[in-house]
C-alpha cells in the first residue's frame, strides 16, 4: 500500500532504523457524524505509522474557529495543535502560519478536483490538501410536493409560492410546527454563503468581484435581498435569524419544514433509520433569482493543513497524506456523506450506491459561486463580517436592503483602501 511505503520512508529518514513515535494533535473538524470518522483515522494512523494522535476541539462555525486560531497561531504555539480542517476561504488568510507542503504533497494534484486544488495554492506554494467540498442545495420533502401536485421550484418566487400554500394547508390540518423553508440566518459565516447564493442568484454579482472591484450596492442584489427578507415570518420562522446549519437541519429532519437550504451532509443525515423523513427528502439546485436569474450555489469546503509551528513535521505529513488518500476520502462519504475532492471516489460501487445524489452535487460544484476571499485576502473575515451583518440587518428588518448595501458599499470601498492587500 502506498501510505505503508510513505510511513517506511518517513522512519528511514530518521535514520539507524529508531522508529521514533511522535503525537500528533489533529483536529478532526465539525459535524453531526465526526466522530466515527475521527476513530478511524485514528485506528488506522496508529496501526500504519509508529504514532499516535490525539484530536482536539475547535469552535463549529467557521468565523469562531478562525478566530480561535489566529490567537493559538499569534503566539506561535507548538502544542495546542499540528494538524486542522481548514475552511476553503482560508488559504490567504492564514498562509503564514501554515507549513508549505508543496513537497510533501504535490504528487497528490491530479486526484483532485482541479479548482478546489489550486483555492489552496498561496504565492505558489500549497498550504492545504482538500478534505471535502461543499455546495449549497436546496432540500425538499418530496411526500408533501407530491400530496399538494407542485412541481420542485425553479426559482424563489416559486419556492415561497409552494412553501406558503404547503405550509398553510397543513397547519389548518393540524400539523402546527410545519414551517415553508428553513436556512441559516444568523449572523455569522454561513450566512455569507446564503447571502451570496440570493444575489448571485439573481445575477447581481458577488459582493466583490474576481478583479476587485466592489459591486455589493446594485438594483439585482437589492432584489435578492428583499426577497430574502420577505420570507422571514411568512415561509420561515423569526427563529431562523439565530439558525445554523444544524439547527436548520433539526427542523428539516423532525419534517417541520418543507424546504431547506444546506449543505450536502445533511441528505444521508435525513436518511438515517432513524429519521422521522426517511425516503422522503429530495434534492436539487437552489432556484434561481427569477426567470433571468441562474442557479447558484456557494462554493464551501475544507482542507487539511499543517501548523507552521509544530515540532512534529513529518509525522503530521504522513497524516495529511493518508487524510487524503482513496479510502480516507471514501469514508470520509460514507460515515459523514461529505462530498470527495477525489475524483475517484465518485466511481467507487458502494458510494454510488449510498449516494444516488452525488450526480447531482457534481453538477452542483461545477457552477459554485466562490465568496471573495482570493481577491480580498487577509480582509475576508472583515468582509465577510461586513456581507453576513448586511444581509442580517435586512432579514430582521433592521435595516432595508437598500440602506443595508448602500452601507455595505461604505465598509467594503473602506476595507479595499486603494487596493486589497
Ligand atoms: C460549510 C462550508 C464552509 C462554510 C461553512 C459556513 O462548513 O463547507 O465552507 O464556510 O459551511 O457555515
């Protein structure tokens, strides 16, 4: 087996045949099924290298991990951790607290989807290999479409139309709790990736374009908004202002919702034993802004790095490598069904057969709209803070949508100064 070649040669390495065992401090990253996968990279990692491993916790939502590990990182810190999933808006921001791995790694390219490899390659250098990769989707309980004779909505304005009609009827018939549609409306990351799906939805851009310049405050991306905000209290209850990806999936998955935006984990999730919508979930791409509109999806996804600061370097490697190699990869889908950034793994038998929707996600991923981290580099998270609070103000009609993005405008043109650093 390759990585068993790789492990000898890391220990040959060191020299006179002395297997030294290190530890390794990997975080295993966030989600509903983690952990199965976590002991298995930990199962395998101690039975093919002479090392071991520990995981630690990090916060879920993106923008507080990041946060966190720009104080772990400030202090040049050698022992909180080695090895983490980073998210894919990330490279430029922390590249120089990551460890180049362009060496070690760069064998492994043509395995991978060719974008998401390249959104890891920083000056030059790769400081990141893909773990997984993300689209937004649209859910939808095909059961309650079929009783009601709709049709899946190819836009937003008949997704509200089919949700108002779905979830009155239902509720007059007793079933209280049914809401229209469920996303992530707090204040954070994910809402980021919402707000840009509704504008770049209705061909409004996104926010700050691939060359830089700002095109937040425009009549298309106004549009996207309003309409946004027009399903608060109508198709979505107030609570989804405070909504993360998981609590939107609690809702969906309890069948109180008939649509949902998320991400590509949460269908085997809905398809568990236990699930109260088993065989009745559907997915498709998110509907488009109108007529004149296109379906859009946020590119999302993480990657497996290396902390410039650790004191365990070849060790960390030899996990990174065996992270992303087939079976890795595979498992990866089919404990968590997160989609592979491995080409090859959508041909394997029996993640076809769990995962009839991967044709779908595929699709999905080629037309991903990417937020603007690349151009902005390391003011995305103050962008990005800028985009979710815009787009939170309008949904809690703390602002209009107008007077959200004229502002938004404000804060970019000042972030940008006279270029993006
Ligand atoms: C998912 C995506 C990630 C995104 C996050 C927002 O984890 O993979 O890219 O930043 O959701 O909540």
């Amino acid at each position: 087996m390759r990585l068993k070649k790789i492990a000898a040669g890391a220990l040959l390495s060191l020299g006179a045949g002395l297997a030294q065992a290190d530890t390794v401090k990997m975080e295993c990253g966030a989600g509903a099924t983690v952990k199965s996968f976590c002991d298995y990279v930990k199962a395998r990692f101690e039975a093919e290298t002479p090392h071991k491993l520990q995981f630690i916790d990090l916060p879920r939502a993106s923008d507080e991990k990041l946060s966190m590990l720009q104080q772990i990182f400030a202090t040049k810190d050698s022992k909180v951790v080695d090895v983490m999933a980073i998210d894919v808006v990330w490279p430029g921001v922390l590249d120089r607290h990551l460890l180049d791995l362009t060496e070690h790694v760069k064998d492994l390219e043509p395995a991978f989807f060719s974008s998401v490899w390249q959104n890891n390659i920083v000056n030059g250098r790769v400081k990141g290999v893909p773990n997984f990769i993300d689209a937004g989707v649209l859910y939808y309980r095909s059961d309650l479409l079929e009783k009601y004779g709709e049709q899946p909505p190819t836009t937003w304005q008949d997704m509200a139309r089919i949700a108002a009609g779905i979830q009155d009827a239902e509720r007059a018939a007793g079933s209280r709790n049914l809401h229209g549609f469920v996303f992530q409306g707090k204040a954070y990351e994910g809402l980021t990736c919402d707000a840009l799906e509704w504008v770049a939805s209705f061909d409004g851009g996104s926010f700050v374009e691939p060359d830089g310049s700002i095109s937040a405050n425009n009549p298309k991306a106004i549009e996207a908004f309003k309409t946004a905000a027009s399903w608060i209290d109508t198709i979505s209850p107030k609570g989804v202002l405070a909504y993360q990806e998981e609590e939107a999936r609690a809702v969906f998955q309890n069948g109180d919702a008939v649509f949902m935006r998320n991400w590509p984990y949460a269908y085997l999730l809905s398809q568990d034993d236990a699930s109260p919508v088993k065989g009745k979930v559907s997915m498709m791409p998110l509907p488009r802004g109108g007529e004149g509109g296109q379906h859009a999806a946020a590119l999302g996804g993480w990657q497996w790095a290396v902390s410039a600061y650790t004191q365990v370097p070849e060790a960390a490697i030899a996990l990174v490598r065996m992270l992303a190699d087939f079976e890795s990869q595979r498992q990866n889908f089919l404990q968590m069904g997160v989609s592979p950034a491995r080409l090859d793994v959508y041909e394997d038998a029996e993640v076809q057969a769990k995962g009839p929707h991967l044709t779908l996600l595929k699709e999905a991923f080629d037309g991903a709209v990417a937020r603007p981290s690349t151009v902005t580099r390391t003011e995305y998270p103050k962008v990005s803070k800028a985009i979710w609070n815009a787009a939170y103000d309008t949904l809690s009609g703390r602002a209009s949508a107008e007077a959200a993005l004229a502002d938004l405008e404000g804060r970019l043109k000042r972030f940008k100064g006279r270029e993006w650093k």
